[in-house]
C-alpha cells in the first residue's frame, strides 16, 4: 500500500484527427474497416468474467447496407440477468474496498488503450454498426469516450478531495461511498461513447453495474467492454448484458438491491422506467437514483442581425441538423429565421444541402449516411409525407427516401407558416429540419414561441451580432436549452468544456462528464473522530 498521497494526471482533451488524404490514420482506419467488413462478429454476454453465448441472437445490421449483418448478438433472458445481478453484488465489496486510486488507475489505462492501438478497432465498428462518417466517429467512439475516461477520474479525485472543516480537537472526514446495491445502465444506439460513460462513471465511484447496450451498438460497446477488461477491470463489476430492453430493464427494475439507473434514450421509456421505480419504491433496500438523458426538439435562432453573417448561420443549421442524419438528441431539427433575412438564407441551404455527399460511411467522400434501422426510416417518410400534404409546408430540399440497399433519408429541408405545426413540436431523429420565417418586427413573440413549443429542454443556439439580444435570448431561454449556445450550432459538446444534458422532457440534467454526474453515484458518509471526548456529563453552565 502506498503511503503516498497519489494525484492523478491533469486532464485534457484528446486531439481529434483528421482522417485527411494522406494521413496515417486514415489508412490505419480504412485498413481495420476493410478487416472487420469482412468478418461476422459473434458477441457473447459476459458475466462474472466469463463469456456466456445463449443461442438467442440478434442480427446487427449495416444501416448502409443492410443485407450485411456485422454481428450475431448473443441476448440476455431472465435468468442470465438474475446470474449477473447476484454476481455483480458478490464483486461490490470488494470493489467499494478498493482504493479509489487503484480503481481510477484503470479507467486512465483503457483511456491510453482506446487513444492508441484500439482507436480503429472502435472507429471501424462505430462506421460499420451505426454508420457514422469516419469524422463523427472520431469525435464520438475515440475522443469523447478518451475524454470521458480521463476527466471523471479528474472529477472523482475532487469529491473525495472535498472535506469538511475540522475544529480543535476532533478531525472530521467525509466519504465518497458507492451506492447501496447496484446500478443498471441502459444506453442508446447512436453514441459509442455515451454507452462506455453510462456504465463506468457509476463504476469509477466504487459501484458494481449491469450494462445493457443496445443491440444496434453491440459491436462497438463490445469493443469499448474488451477495453476495460484489458485495462484490468475485475470480474463482476461491470456485467455486459446485450437483451430485449422491456423484458430486461423491467426485471432489473424489480430487485430489491437496485441503487440507481443510469439511462439515455427515449422520454417516454425514461418516464416509463420513472413510473416504474415509483410505484416499487417500498421494495427497495434504498431510494435508487433515476439519472437519465432524453430526447430533444433543439433550436437556433436568428436574431434580425444575424444578416451580417448568414454563412455561419446556414454552416450550423446544415451541420447542426444533418451530421450523423440528425440522430443526436441534439440535432438542430427546428429554426427560427427573420422573414427579412430568409430568402438570402434559403438559397445558401438549398445550394449547401444540395451539394451533400450522401451514401456508405466506408466511402469518405460522404457527408452522411444512412438511419438506423427500417423504423426509424418510416418514421421519417411519415414525416415528409405529413410536410407534403399540410398545408402551410414546403419541402424546400431534400424529401427523397431509398431503403433498397440501406436506410437513406436525404437530408430534408421543410419551410412552414405554422409555428405550431408537428415538425415543429415533435422529436423526429432523422435529417429532417424545419424553418419558421417569423417576422422580423415580432422578435419577442418569437422568443416565447421558442420557449413554449416544444416540452424539451436540451440543446439551443443563438445567431446575433446585437448583444442586447443575446442578453435577452439568454434570459428569456433559461429553461428552454441545458445546454446553450451562442452563435454557434446546439451539438457537438466537449467533455471538461460543456457539460452536457438538459431539463424538462429531456431528462434530469445531471451533466454528463461533470462532476454533478458523479455525485449522483455516491452516498456520501460523515466520520467525526474526537481525540479527548470529555469525561464529566455536566455543562458549565450548570456549576454554582
């Protein structure tokens, strides 16, 4: 045991590389795509260390082609649930005991691991399972996940450094102890990194986790889970558990020894899984945490002089709205425009949206790809078709759907007089983006538009060069967008810079990869230690 008193690296940001002609990486990158392209990836749960297939499979598809399954999935039932929970509770004590520098020492060794030779290796399936460019997934699977790793240990390290005063005579501490129980971490299809977070920020506070990533990720989250077992993460802590998210989430849900959930996804599963642990709450050993990160409805708007740069303007809502097909919760999908400065506008869209390269993420000329799977290109269809048959709509770019080889929406642009109108209102998670022209006198009925219409809260930006309006546009909006932006597009936050989340129906903003995330993963205990306790029960008050 050391006698020191270790402190971990500074943080930083992990550089993000470019893939440019010529580079390196680039042929690294094409190389392990072209490897792991040809190869059919059957991936086992894990509990307890052991790897455990089930028969029951899932095939992940190529999104871009999805005639290829890159992966058979082995599922989850009930009883290799009820096996990784009891499991995962037997690896807590051991893991709770465990010195909180020993246990960060991992996460910064897998953080080194994914910054080099695993880089491609999780790229590759990021772009072949969830089809992300080679840029978006750069950014996603290598940087924020490095990121990730490297300042939760940062952040960690300051809440145990947190301790209360002490007066003469006695020394008092605080704690930083892991939940009572464990934490279920159910994550999305569309980040890499949010899945490798979701389950190891609980994990870094000295709790046991079940993870249960998404089918349509399982390639690349399975990838992130060989990581961290190099890294030396020991059986237990983590159980990997690919399942059919009801049948799964509802049993967790159930156990008398949940202590937390740690959740992105859907509002409505999000309120379900809510409902869930309110109507159980007297079978719990512990009041578990809900954490979860939802949906988004996310906005930019223009302010009149925003006219004195519309190409940054044009720049945010094209990449805002249709990197990675719009299928981040903070996608640009609703725009507020002066009708004085929309014509000007509109002709730079249509000319940028016009010129997107659109097709397999394995050819790096495309700008973007295909959407995840046959739903959520239907979903997408009704849409535009709603847009074509309602009044008050136009499709200004865009509208075109193909699904014979992969699941391609081009990138839609929908201009409306109705500021209420469903596209403006509803999450779609696809490349499609709708304009308001409101007029340009009428700036204050836009600013509570903006805020009333829709019941997110996650992401919005503020185009203006007035600063008087940005000031206004900042307090009128203090509810509407957790995460705030100005003059510039509403995605593409950095770990350590802005912490990421946001209110209303879209979650409980507890800030990913913040300290606040990391709070919410410990049951904090007082320790007052006395050196001379008194000895007589009498107060001098009471003497004569």
């Amino acid at each position: 045991m050391s006698n020191g008193l270790p402190r971990t690296p500074p943080p930083s940001n992990e550089p993000v590389l470019s893939y440019a002609p010529g580079t390196p990486e680039r042929a690294t990158l094409q190389r392990t795509l072209d490897e792991m392209g040809r190869r059919r990836a059957e991936i086992p749960l894990t509990i307890d260390g052991r790897d455990v297939p089930t028969g029951r499979l899932f095939e992940q598809r190529a999104p871009h082609a999805h005639a290829q399954v890159v992966a058979d999935v082995h599922m989850a039932g009930p009883a290799e649930l009820d096996r990784a929970i009891t499991g995962a509770l037997a690896a807590r004590r051991g893991w709770a005991e465990t010195p909180l520098h020993e246990r960060l020492a991992i996460f910064l060794r897998a953080a080194e691991l994914l910054a080099g030779r695993v880089r491609a290796q999780v790229n590759a399936a990021t772009i072949l399972g969830q089809s992300k460019t080679a840029h978006q997934a750069e950014i996603d699977a290598a940087c924020e996940l490095i990121d990730f790793w490297r300042w939760n240990v940062h952040f960690a390290e300051r809440i145990a450094a947190e301790q209360p005063a002490s007066a003469p005579g006695m020394w008092n501490e605080l704690e930083a102890r892991p939940l009572e129980g464990f934490v279920l971490a159910v994550t999305p299809f569309n980040f890499t990194a949010i899945g490798g977070n979701l389950a190891t920020a609980p994990a870094m506070m000295g709790n046991v986790v079940v993870w249960k990533p998404a089918e349509k990720a399982a390639l690349s989250n399975r990838v992130v889970y060989d990581v961290l077992r190099e890294a030396g993460l020991p059986d237990g802590v983590i159980q990997f558990l690919p399942g059919p998210g009801p049948e799964i989430v509802s049993r967790a849900l159930a156990h008398r020894d949940l202590a937390g959930v740690h959740f992105t996804g859907s509002t409505a599963v999000f309120k379900s899984i809510w409902r869930t642990v309110g109507e159980r709450v007297d079978g719990y050993r512990t009041f578990p945490r809900v954490v979860g990160e939802t949906g988004g409805k996310d906005f930019i708007l223009a302010h009149p002089s925003a006219a004195d740069d519309l190409d940054a303007l044009a720049v945010a809502i094209v990449r805002g709205g249709y990197e990675f097909q719009g299928q981040k919760c903070s996608a640009a999908s609703r725009v507020y425009v002066p009708d004085s400065i929309w014509p000007a506008l509109r002709e730079r869209l249509v000319a940028s949206i016009g010129s997107l390269r659109q097709g397999p993420p394995t050819d790096f000329r495309n700008f973007l790809s295909a959407v995840i799977d046959k739903n959520s290109f239907d979903r997408c269809g009704q849409y535009i078709a709603h847009a074509r048959a309602t009044a008050g709509h136009t499709i200004v770019a865009g509208g075109e759907l193909d699904g014979t080889e992969g699941w391609f929406v081009r990138p839609t642009l929908v201009e409306t007089t109705d500021p209420k109108s469903r596209l403006m209102q509803e999450e779609i998670f696809g490349p499609i983006v709708t304009v308001h022209p409101y007029p340009a006198a009428r700036w204050d009925e836009t600013l509570t538009l903006v805020d009333e219409t829709s019941p997110y809260g996650l992401t919005g930006a503020v185009f203006a060069r007035d600063r008087a309006a940005i000031a206004e546009a900042r307090r009128r909006l203090a509810q509407a967008a957790g995460n705030f932006y100005v003059n510039d597009k509403p995605t593409g936050a950095v770990v350590g810079q802005q912490p990421f989340g946001g209110g209303r129906a879209s979650g409980t903003n507890d800030k990913a990869g913040s300290l606040w995330n990391l709070v919410r993963w410990i049951s904090p205990r007082a320790v007052k230690e006395t050196f001379a306790p008194p000895r007589d029960v009498r107060y001098p008050f009471m003497n004569e």
